[in-house]
C-alpha cells in the first residue's frame, strides 16, 4: 500500500507515526504548505518525495492512496479531487464545513467506488470501542451522554503550539466528534438538536463558547459544552451514563465513574486511536469493503450539523 500524506502539521505527525506501525505500508510522498516543512518532515521519515502540490503527487502511479490532514475548508474539494484522480482517500475530520458539501463528497464517492473514509478517531479508541461492544453484546444502554470539549485557543494555534494558517471551529470539527459517536454508540439518528453559542470572537470570526443537546427517537440524550476560553484541563471528556454503569472515557482511557481504572490494552491491537485509524484504512482498501467511518456512515452527522449551523445563524 503506498500512501501519500497532505498536511505535515500535528496530526500529519500522529498519522505518519501511525502508519509506520503497520505492515506492508510505504509513504511515498509528502505535501505541505510551505516546501522546507515538507521536505525536513520527508527526511525525517524517510519518504521519498516531498511537494506543495497536492494535484501534482495525485497524479504519481506510486500512489494508491491519500491522507489528508490539511485546513477544514480544503477537505471536501481536495478528497473529491483525489478520488477522480482514482485514488483511495481518508479524510481528516471533518469531512466538510457545510451539508451540502458532504453530500457532494459522498455522491463522487459513489461515482469511483474508490475507499472514503473520515477521521472519526472516536469510533477507533480503545475507551469507546470498550464500551461499543458492551452496548453490541446487550450489556449496556446509554441513557445520556455528557461532553465537554475544552481548549485554550483565542489564537489560531495548532495541537501542537505551532500558529495555523487557518480558523479552527467548534461546530464543524470538534462538535462533529461528539455527534457522530453519540448517533454510532446509541445506534440511532438524531431526532431532536439545539444549540446556542456565545459571542463571536471579532478577529477569529468564530464562536469561543458554544452549547448543544441531542435526543433520537427512542430518548437518549446527549448534552455537549464546547468552549476556546477554558483555562485548565484541556481535550474532550466523555460521561456515559447508562443502565448498567457509568464510564468516563479521555481518549484512549476508560476510568468507571467512581474514577477506577479499566484497562483497555486487549481491546485492539494497539491502544493509539490514529493507529487503528490508519489502520482500518488500509485494511478496507486490501479487503475492498467499506470501512468504519466511510463518508456514507457518518453522513448523518454533518446533516446534524447543518441544521444546528441553520440555528446558531438565527441566533445572531
């Protein structure tokens, strides 16, 4: 499987330090924004090819698949490019920043028949795969889900400290985390979504703080906080609250809800979600079937989205 990777920022980094991890994989060509980036990160993985443009490697026969870990607003263009130019594609969340844009990448999708896959990492950590198949085996409901997604960023910073060159959004990236794993954990569609959010920040042009409820059709529910403004713990912190237990996952950490340990290691073969990520994206390639987290499977997601963005415009 040769593999080439757009975007060396953060997680550029976790996907490539996830792809050396598996068996049979070759990166063969990097692209970023600036050359030099693209090239120390080339030399320092030891990939062959190092470029700032994305329609030049597409065109490379070393490449059967693609990467993307580039801004929000190049996503849904930039995966629809790559699967015309017949090559397989995994998508950083999120897949899009409007409903009708992920439609689109879905319906290109279906026209190549080429592997789409996002970046849901919820759906491969070993903390919430844990609980998935506990809900799969009837040991578990979840009767609510209570999110907080918390970052300090009131400048356009990226995961790793280092200045972004575009605006981060809590609706149609980070709030697409928690939708999605809340519809995939409970097994239904959302039914009922509200949302309100506070001022908007007058240089970033975003929402710091933002609030949002979920309720599908047979009465779970899920309440999100999202907010840029918090000083203190930072990431995403996931209270299931169920008919038989009540766990708290933090990334690939389960702790029960007096806070006691549960271990995780067996769960997969590895205990880094980005890895299992990748991993699942090869592995549908070479099986030739549609993986977790195809464009088709988290659709329902961003139509949530999208009516919430319809509400939070009204709001202003």
């Amino acid at each position: 499987m040769r593999i080439a990777l757009a975007g060396t920022g953060a997680f550029g980094i976790k996907h490539l330090d996830g792809l050396a991890n598996i068996d049979g994989v070759t990166v063969t060509a990097l692209v970023s924004r600036r050359l030099e980036q693209a090239e120390e990160v080339a030399n320092k993985y030891q990939v062959g090819y190092a470029s700032t443009d994305l329609d030049e490697v597409l065109a490379r026969d070393d490449v059967d698949a693609v990467i993307l870990c580039t801004p929000t607003q190049l996503h849904a263009a930039q995966s629809i490019a790559a699967m015309r130019a017949g090559k397989h594609v995994q998508v950083e969340i999120p897949v899009a920043d409007s409903w009708a844009d992920a439609q689109e990448v879905q319906r290109v999708q279906r026209e190549t028949g080429k592997v789409c896959m996002v970046g849901h990492t919820r759906r491969f950590n070993p903390s919430h795969q844990w609980v998935r198949r506990r809900i799969l085996a009837g040991e578990l409901s979840i009767q609510q889900m209570d999110v907080q997604t918390y970052f300090f960023r009131r400048t356009n910073m990226n995961a790793a400290g280092q200045p972004r060159s575009w605006t981060d959004h809590l609706l149609w990236h980070h709030a697409a985390h928690t939708v999605d794993l809340f519809q995939y954990q409970a097994g239904e569609q959302t039914q009922i979504a509200h949302a309100a959010q506070g001022p908007i920040h007058p240089e970033l042009g975003i929402a710091m703080d933002m609030s949002i409820q979920l309720r599908t059709p047979s009465g779970k529910i899920c309440t999100l906080s999202l907010s840029f403004n918090n000083d203190g713990p930072l990431g995403s912190f996931f209270r299931y609250i169920c008919d038989n237990g009540t766990y708290i996952a933090r990334y690939d950490d389960l702790v029960t809800g007096r806070e006691e340990p549960i271990d995780v290691s067996k769960v997969d073969v590895s205990t880094n979600g980005i890895e299992l990520q990748d991993r699942e994206f090869v592995a549908a390639i070479s099986e030739g079937r549609e993986p977790n987290s195809s464009i088709a499977s988290v659709l329902g997601c961003y139509r949530v989205l999208g009516e919430l963005e319809t509400q939070l415009a009204s709001q202003r």
